[in-house]
C-alpha cells in the first residue's frame, strides 16, 4: 500500500478479541456434536472420531479460557 510523504497510515484493522475466540470454541462444540451424532448414526466412524476431537479440544478451550481469564 503507498502512502504520501508525511501521510501517517491510518490505524490498523482492530483484530479479533478473547470473545470472538470464544464463541468460535462454542460453534466447534456444537458442529462436533453434530459431527458425532451423524458419525454414529451413519456409521462411519471416522466422522464420529474427528467429532470427538473438536469437541473435546473446544472443551479445554473453553474450560481455559474460563479459569484463568
């Protein structure tokens, strides 16, 4: 980006906070349990795996996130 001379940028995109970070973690829960429901049902277990991997890393996300903040 070009800028004239003695033209200060202006300030920066302001970039994403602790709340946008949580409430991806919660969408996560969500999708994984929908992962999981339609992993079992379908029996394609692999899905119902990666289901539960997201679930349980948003979990410890969130369960951080909620202690030390």
């Amino acid at each position: 980006m070009r800028y004239r001379i003695g033209e200060a940028p202006g300030d920066p995109a302001q970039a994403l906070d602790q709340g946008s970070f949580l409430a991806i973690a919660i969408l996560s829960l969500v999708i994984g349990t929908g992962f999981i429901f339609a992993g079992v049902r379908s029996r394609h277990y692999w899905m119902a795996t990666w289901g539960t991997g997201l679930m349980l890393s948003s979990l410890v996300y969130i369960m951080y996130v909620t202690t030390v903040i």
